[in-house]
C-alpha cells in the first residue's frame, strides 16, 4: 500500500463508492445488489487506513477531527436517507443515486488534504531537529497519549520487512483491546438487542431495534468527538480528556455485552430504558475507545513508522466485526429461540422489521 499514490488510492476509493452505489441502485437481481454492497465495502475499507495514513503528516488534531467526522457520519447517513425516503417522499432509488454523485467530495477533500499548510512531518523544536533515533524499542512506557512528534523527517523512506514486522509487534497490545471491543460492539447491535422487546415500553416490539440504533449511533457520536469538542472548548481539556487505559474500555464493552447476553436469555429486565442506557453506554464506549487508539498509535512510534502504522488500525476493526457477524449467525437465532420458550408473545423476541 506504502507504494501506491495517495491520488491513486483516492481514484480508487472514489470509482469503486460510485459504481458500488449506482449497482445497488439500478440492479434487480439480489446478486448484483450484493456486488454493489461488496464494492462500496472495499472502498470504504480502503478509505479508512488511507485517511489514516496522510494523518501522520498532520497534527494530533487531525485524529480527533477525523474521528469526530466518523462519528457525525454515522449519525448523518440515516438522517439523509431518513429524510428523503419519508419526509419528502424520494424513491430509495434516487436517495441512493444523490450519494453517488456526492462522490466527487472525496477529491475534493483529497486536495485540500493534500496541499494543507498544516502538513508537517514533525513537530520538533529547531534544536532538536538533528536527533537520531536507534531502532524501534518494545517498552511499552514509550507508547504514552503525549503529542511525540519528535523524528526527523524519514518518511520517504521504505521499510524492510523486519521494520514493518517490528512494527507490528509493538502495536500487538494495543491492536488486541481494539479487535475484542469491536466484537463485543457488533455482537451486542447485530444479535443481542434484536432479540430484546418489551411489553411495558412505549412503542411496538418491531420499532425497537430503531430506538436502540439511534441512541447507539448518537453515543458513538459522541464518544468518537469528545476530544475535538473539549479541544476546541480549550485546548488543555482535549489533552487531559485523553484516556490511555484500552483495557478499561475494553472491559467496559465486554461487561456490557455479558449483561445484555444475560438479560436476552433470562429476561429479568423490567423496562426497556435500562437497554437503552447501556446501549448508549457501549456506542459512547466505542467511540472513546476509537479517538484514543488512534492516538496511541500515532504517538508511539517514530515518525518514519506512522504512516505505514496508521493503516493498520482497521485491521482488527474489520477483524472484530467479521469475526461479530460470523458469530451472531448463531448467536441471535439461539437466543430468540430461547424467548420463545419463555415469552407468550413471541412479537417481543425480535425487535428488527421483518418483511
């Protein structure tokens, strides 16, 4: 990836966003459709460590604006979609087709991107500029949420295989927390909360799930833009609102997971706005978790190993999420045929539309 342009990369994510979106858009056939799914999925999969990777030429602010970007993203998306199909009564079809042609916005941030003045490549003062740095150190203390861009400018240069390899290895403690946090997410909204409804709340069991994505997406708004909020604010509160401890969260998301788990299968809670909390409690979580990773990996290496380091943070993103969606084929079917047993409504053991 390192040898390929950052213009190329953006050709690429923008042509495969835009044929993906308009085969959705167009095609009949169920398999087609799912050719569009698949191409947009590459080119956001592609997107994310590109953006990523020119980030190491930027600020600290950069992430934390980047990561408050996706974050409003995923809270906008349906809000369009929602907008235009209902309130002002667009087809599915041309709702589709207008994102197609917001496309072009990607070249367009492309180039400011790229020709920023902000771009640096260190943030050293002038008598330190010289330092030389020996190889790449496994203590984990280097690895500490200050702003550490104290490298000479190396980025040009190409990493061996054992650079990259050692790279990798230091980045391993952080990049586990990260996988298992992502896994617990999507198994909690893919196949635990669908299967939780409840007599006593005020709207229909297949409205349900549409409250819990809706107060997920807005707490992983909010924990994905905290920082840049809070630096914006005043600067000295974005950097003492910065959170090292990954395990923490990490243990956090899982609790959450285990006690959703529990109260799918035993159904011991009484309302559904204790549901409501801890989902908001995990997508807030999640995007803590996010802002503070990304950070992490940014300021715990060299500045010649950023770059290629920055696109490595999906890695166990996607990682976690296949390894979610595998999973909750099995998971979401076990336990809402356990409500069914347990349930004399069954309405209540499935809280997503079915058609």
């Amino acid at each position: 990836m390192q040898r390929i342009p950052y213009v190329v990369r953006a050709f690429l994510i923008f042509f495969l966003s835009v044929t993906g979106v308009i085969v959705l858009a167009l095609a009949r056939q169920v398999q087609w459709k799912l050719i569009g799914v698949g191409m947009v999925a590459v080119g956001a999969g592609l997107g994310g460590p590109t953006i990523l990777s020119l980030t190491s030429f930027h600020g600290e602010l950069t992430l934390a604006a980047f990561s408050a970007g996706t974050g409003v993203g995923f809270a906008i998306a349906p809000l369009y979609y929602t907008a235009l199909t209902t309130w002002a009564c667009v087809s599915p079809k041309v709702a589709t087709l207008i994102m197609a042609a917001m496309m072009v916005l990607i070249f367009v941030c492309f180039y400011f991107i790229d020709n920023s003045e902000t771009k640096c490549t260190s943030s050293l003062s002038d008598d330190l500029s010289g330092v030389h740095y020996s190889a790449l150190e496994t203590n984990e203390n280097l690895c500490d949420t200050s702003n550490k861009d104290d490298e000479e400018n190396d980025e040009g240069t190409s990493l061996s295989w054992r650079e990259k390899m050692m790279v990798i290895c230091q980045l391993l403690p952080h990049m586990l927390p990260l996988f298992i946090t992502c896994f617990s997410e999507y198994i909690i909204v893919q196949a635990v909360i669908t299967t939780l409804a409840f007599p006593s709340s005020p709207f229909k069991p297949r409205d349900h799930y549409e409250y819990y994505i809706v107060v997920f997406v807005v707490g992983k708004m909010a924990g994905r833009s905290y920082l840049l909020v809070l630096s914006y604010i005043k600067k000295d509160w974005g950097e003492k609102a910065k959170f090292p401890y990954l395990w923490v969260l990490c243990l956090i998301e899982v609790m959450d997971l285990l006690f959703l788990v529990l109260a799918a299968w035993y159904r011991f809670l009484p309302s559904v706005w204790i549901v409501l909390l801890l989902v908001f409690v995990c997508g807030f979580n999640v995007g803590a978790f996010y802002v503070n990773v990304v950070i992490i990996f940014r300021n715990c290496l060299q500045q010649k190993y950023k770059e290629f380091a920055m696109g490595y943070i999906d890695l166990p993103l996607t990682g976690g999420v296949l390894t979610a969606a595998m999973l909750g084929l099995y998971i979401e079917p076990l336990l809402r045929e356990h409500c069914m047993i347990l349930m004399d409504n069954t309405d209540f053991c499935f809280t997503r539309t079915q058609s």
